[in-house]
C-alpha cells in the first residue's frame, strides 16, 4: 500500500485507526464492523460516510500493517478493546508514515 493510496482514506477514519490500534479505543460502529468482518453491519452504519468508499484500501491496510490480535472478528476486537491481548498491533516503521496522529488531533 503507498502513502498516496494510505492518505485517500478520510482523516476521520485514519484517526480513529490511528487511536483504536495504539490506545484501545473504539473505532466507532463503521470501523468497528468492518474488522469485525461485518460486512451488513459495515454497510448499515457506513453508507454516506465519506469512509464507506474507503473500505478497500482500510482492510488492506490492517492486512499489511496490522496484527491479527486486533481484527478479523467481533471476538478480536472485543478482546483488543478490553486489553486482553497483549501484543501490540504493528511495527510501523516501514518508511511510510501510516499511523502518524494528524496535527489537527490532540489528546486529552
């Protein structure tokens, strides 16, 4: 996946990535469906958002970067989001600035 390919997913959804991998946070229903591999789930609450067009290059994206402990079922990521699994989602240093927080994001 390039960086081109990476940044034509909205802000939005690269920031709730962003927060659901490195801080446990829950991604919203869309994002939450999707690497639940809820497919009517992903559509019913996707539809219209700017994200819904993206869905490919999100899924890729978990494929490549992303460890299996974090997504692919409902069960993950409620384990994920509990704290259950140990192990951290990727190592991103691939020379390609995937999961960087956009400037505009602060935390509390």
């Amino acid at each position: 996946m390039s960086t081109n390919e990476y940044l034509e997913i909205p802000e939005r959804a690269r920031v709730s990535m962003f927060l659901y991998v490195e801080e446990r946070l829950d991604p919203g229903s869309y994002l939450r469906a999707v690497l639940s591999n809820d497919l009517r789930g992903a559509v019913g609450h996707g539809f219209g958002d700017p994200a819904f067009d993206a869905i490919g290059r999100i899924v890729r994206w978990f494929h490549n970067y992303a460890s299996g402990y974090c997504w692919g079922s409902e069960a993950k990521v409620d384990a994920w989001l509990s704290g259950k699994e140990f192990v951290r989602c990727a190592d991103l240093d691939q020379g390609i600035p995937l999961l960087e927080l956009p400037e505009a994001v602060t935390r509390a």
